[in-house]
C-alpha cells in the first residue's frame, strides 16, 4: 500500500484553492502537471510502500498525535516554489497563521511514528499545498519569470481549519494518482 499521512482540504477551501489554480492555469500557459481540486491535501508524512499490518501502528501514532492539540486555523496566503522561485520545480500555496503549531504537530506525528518504527524525514519540514509539477520538456527558464510575475500580481488569503488528520492511500494510474482515505483522527 502506498500511503501517507495529510490533512484534508474542506470542500469550501478547496473551491477557493481551485479558483487560485484556474487564474495560474491561464497565466503559466506551460506543459506543467496540474493537481485537480479534489486532490488537494496538506500533506504531513510521506510513507511511501506500506505492509498492512503496519496499519495499527500508523493509527495509534496518528491517534497519539491528535490527542495533543486543538482545532486551529491556518491561511494560504502567497505562491511559492521548490526548490525556490528562480527554479520553480513544484508550485505551491504557502502558509501562514499558525504554521508553528503545524509545524509542531508534524514533528510529534513524526516522532510517534519514529517510536513505531518508520523512519524519519531527513529534511525539514515545509508546510505548503502542492498544485503544479514541471515536466521534463518545460521551459524552467520562461517559467521562473513568468511565475514570479503572476505572484507579484496575485494577492489571496484562504482560511484553513485543521481539525484532523487522515491516512490515506494513493494508488497511481496513468490518468493520475486516486486518493482513499482509509482513517481519519480528529482533533480535540
């Protein structure tokens, strides 16, 4: 199972998020690889290929995490890049409000999950939303200065509760990757 671990985005966020994508999409006409609305998740741990009877200790980690916080808001407030905006190779919407307490919650997820078993990220964590992935044949060089264009022209705030967590399953077709979520953890 490939899994991983994220924070869904609610329904009315994520048309807010996909507005943002549509005015990206007619503004960066490159062969860049889009992630559709409903896609759209915040991740906080990354599992890669999972047993299955590795599943009740994911749960128990994501459900020791969870027990530790309240509900919070967060806000996608500006467009960026990695590795930056000189070389745009993955867009996405960036944080803020918060992004401490995120950012907390992240490293006690994966702390919990380290005492399981999993190993940990050897970088630090970012809090952003993925939208767009170059491509092979994209022209990075056109990109990075029409991208850097659109930010400065492009000013949004979008509000985020995050209230819980879920694990979920990708499964990756051609058409592009389906998601399943398999558990979910409220917050307190």
């Amino acid at each position: 199972m490939r899994l991983f671990i994220a924070i869904p985005i609610e329904n009315r966020t994520q048309e807010l998020l996909r507005d943002q994508i549509e005015l990206a999409q007619a503004a960066l006409d490159f062969d860049l690889k889009w992630v559709s609305g409903e896609n759209l998740h915040l991740t906080l741990k990354f599992l890669g290929d999972t047993e299955e009877n590795k599943l009740s200790d994911i749960k128990e980690s994501m459900e020791n995490t969870c027990s530790s916080y309240n509900d919070f808001n967060v806000y996608y407030n500006h467009f960026s890049a990695f590795p930056s905006t000189d070389y745009p190779k993955v867009l996405f919407f960036g944080l803020k409000n918060n992004k401490n307490t995120l950012i907390d919650l992240q490293n006690e997820l994966e702390n919990n999950l380290f005492d399981k078993g999993f190993e940990k990220e050897d970088r630090d964590y970012t809090p952003h939303l993925t939208f767009a992935r170059t491509r092979k044949k994209t022209d990075m060089r056109q990109l990075k200065y029409d991208y850097q264009e659109f930010i400065e022209e492009n000013k949004f705030r979008i509000l985020q509760k995050v209230n819980k967590i879920s694990l979920i399953e990708s499964q990756l077709y051609k058409s592009g990757p389906v998601y399943e979520e398999l558990y979910t953890v409220k917050l307190n």
